[in-house]
C-alpha cells in the first residue's frame, strides 16, 4: 500500500516538476551529434549553429561526428538517447527522409522515434559540370547529353543528389552513366579531374572551385537564385521545373522530451537562425538560415517523406 502511495504520488508531483528542470535546463553540456564527417555543408552549419546555441544557453554544446549509412548512424543513436535535452540531433533530410524512404527495413521512424525542435536551415546543392564539356547553360548541357547518350559519366555523393540526378534524366530524356560516392568529398577531385563530367554538389569546395573557373555551374537546386552565385539560374529558370527534390535540415532529440525542454531549445535555436552573423557565414557557403516551430518542423519531414517515397517509386529506384 506505502509503494502505491509513493507512485500516485511521484505520478501527481511529475507534471509539477517539469517546469523546474526546464527553469534549470542545461546544467551540463550538451552533445549535439552530426551524421557526417569534416567537409561538406552539414558539418560546418552544425558547428556555427552549435556554437551560437551555447552563447544563446550559456552552456557548452559539444559537436560530435558520428557519419554513416547517409547519417542513419548518428541518427539511431539519438533515437537510443535519454530524452532529456543534453543529446541533440543535426538532421538533415539525408538521415529523415533518404535514409529511411530508400530502405525495406528503416533503423528508425523519423516521425515517432524523435522530437522535431526547429529547422535551422536549408542547403544549396549546384549542378555543376566540368569545363571542358562544351555548355554554358542546363539547355546547352541537355543538348550535349542527347547527342552523346551513355557517354557521360556523372557523380553522385548523397541521395539527395542521387534522386534529383534521377528526375533530370526522367525529365530530359538524358542517359548518363551513374559513378557512386561515399560523399561529396571524394567525388569532387575526379570532378576536377574530368572522370566524371556532371554532378549536384552542395558543399562549400564546389562553390570557391566555380569561382575559380576549374568548374561551371549551370543551375541551382532551390527556389530561388543563391546569393553566393546570384547569376546561376534555378532548375524552374533553366526550363526544367521538374527537378523538385530540396534539401533541409533542422534539430531533433529522441521521442518524448518534456515539451519545456523542446520549447527553451526551440526558441533558443529561432533566434540563433536570425542572427546576422550567422546568416551571413551560413551564405558564405551557399546555406540559407531558416527557422519554424517544432509542429512546423514534424509537418516538413511528414510532407518530404512523402514526396520521397513517391519519387523513388516513379523513378523505380530499387530500395536497400
């Protein structure tokens, strides 16, 4: 009867309790894990917003690489995670949507397993193509293609880019060969190098290398023209609107943390994302700041899954 006692009563007071831990929240650092390695976007707007976050909390936040399985892997082990604010999640859609949509048998559920806390931002991913390839425009390049079925070879460092690469050749009737890559970082090299002639890349490499003329950009993958290469057109502008895969990226703890804990992350990583220095070192490499409120962050992986699946099903993309 005394241990039923204590349990009603332990039950009554939690509820009560809730506000306290989240008046003390964080007392200890905070593990904000990344699912891919050094290089890329992913990883330098971890760090930026990890670091704001600690300014904004006045806590520590320790960035904690664990890459693989197109982020799955740090993915499931936040999903593992005690829920109480201290193991925070960068997840982009390669871990929320790719690696669960491109799979029989997912490692987790993006939609149950975790607890959406803001969006933070959204890539910019370039068509890029190597100079000696004979087009200034994605027309010229369609053009080429066409006349040269099966000759070209094109990269791909992620799914994301993978599934995009996949509706350009549906929408156009181009055939390349298909060279996968353990990310982006090697892939760009043998672009450079000219062995393959085509890719979607997002990270910051890629830009500086454009700028350099040692690569051309001919599109971007994104609704609007980025300010860190303001004369490259979009996909819609280029006349190929078919293209319609984006990219995002918010912040997510494992399923159930006290809504307290959500909202004082939530709101902590808002104004971070509308800071002026972060927007601006955000745009240095082609990622554009964003921001929403959990409900608002659960619907855009909801809507992405989604479109996802559908897209893997019409482009009949065998699953893993």
């Amino acid at each position: 009867m005394r241990r039923l006692l204590a349990v009603a009563l332990l039950v009554i007071a939690l509820p009560a309790a809730l506000p306290v831990l989240a008046q003390s929240y964080p007392s200890k650092p905070i593990r904000f894990i990344v699912g891919f390695p050094p290089g890329g976007s992913a990883d330098p707007t971890a760090r930026l917003i990890g670091a704001a976050l600690a300014e904004q909390l006045n806590q520590s936040v320790v960035i904690e690489n664990r890459p693989g399985g197109d982020s799955a892997i740090g993915a499931e082990y936040v999903a593992r995670q005690a829920p109480d604010g201290y193991t925070i999640f960068f997840g982009s859609n390669s871990a929320m949507t790719a690696a669960v949509s491109l799979r029989k048998t997912p490692l987790y559920d993006p939609l149950k397993d975790f607890t959406p806390i803001a969006l933070v931002g959204r890539a910019t991913f370039f068509f890029h193509v190597h100079p000696d390839v004979p087009a200034k425009s994605l027309q010229e390049f369609i053009s080429y293609a066409r006349a040269n079925q099966g000759k070209l070879n094109y990269g791909t460092g992620n799914p994301l880019s993978i599934l995009a690469m996949a509706q350009f050749m549906n929408a156009t009737g181009v055939q390349m060969v298909h060279v996968p890559y353990k990310g982006e970082g090697p892939l760009t090299p043998d672009l450079i190098a000219g062995r393959v002639q085509a890719t979607i890349l997002s990270n910051p490499a890629g830009i500086q290398l454009a700028k350099d003329g040692r690569l051309r950009v001919l599109g971007v993958l994104a609704d609007r023209r980025s300010a860190v290469l303001p004369d490259v057109p979009t996909f819609v502008e280029a006349g190929v609107p078919q293209v319609t895969i984006r990219q995002w990226a918010g912040v997510y703890g494992p399923a159930k943390m006290p809504r307290e804990i959500v909202e004082r992350l939530s709101k902590a990583l808002n104004a971070v994302v509308k800071r002026q220095d972060v927007i601006e070192r955000m745009q240095s490499y082609g990622y554009v700041a964003d921001s929403s409120t959990p409900q608002q962050l659960l619907e855009i992986n909801r809507d992405d899954l989604a479109l996802w699946r559908k897209l893997i099903a019409e482009a009949g993309i065998a699953l893993d």
